[in-house]
C-alpha cells in the first residue's frame, strides 16, 4: 500500500532535481522547467497531506499554486522571447546584459 510516505519522498526527490536544475544549469527554458518540476513537488506535499488530513484546504491551495505557475511560465515565455530576440541566445549570463 502507497502511505503518505512514499509520496513525501518522491515529493522530495521532485524538488531536490528541481532545486539543483535551477542552481546548476545556465539555460533558460532549463532553468523554467526545473521551477516547474520545484512546483508539482509542492503540489503533490500539498495534496499527500490534504489526502491524509481528510482535509480540502490543501487541494484548493493547490489549484492557486497552477496558477501561480501558470503565470510564471507566461512570463518566463515573454522573457526567453525577449532575451531571443536581443540576443539571438538563451543562455542567463547574457540575461543581465538585456539593459541597453
């Protein structure tokens, strides 16, 4: 039987790879798809314990954190169209150069 457990974990493993994606890698699209990885971890913390609880509260904080990262792929779009056309490249060391 799957226990609350076993998702913390695989929760866990989920943000570490996110984490260290973010911290590591120098491409941008990399880097948003390490933040979304770190997202659906929280995502699956919060519905594990909304599940164990017997409680709703975690499943609808859920949904605002879709949202949320939602949005954040949206921006971070805008952002790598940006940083595309500027600079013909998405590497984040040429990111900081953008201020013309």
């Amino acid at each position: 039987m799957i226990t609350a457990t076993h998702y913390l974990i695989l929760s866990l493993m989920m943000f570490s790879l996110g984490l260290i994606g973010v911290m590591v890698r120098r491409n941008f699209i990399t880097v948003l798809m390490s933040l979304e990885l770190i997202f659906n971890a929280v995502n699956l913390n919060l519905i594990a314990f909304s599940f164990r609880l017997g409680d709703l509260s975690g499943q609808i904080l859920a949904i605002f954190v879709i949202t949320v990262a939602a949005a954040e792929a949206a921006i971070g779009l805008g952002l790598i169209i940006a940083l595309t056309r500027i600079k013909d490249t998405v590497i984040l060391d040429d990111a900081n150069e953008m201020r013309s």
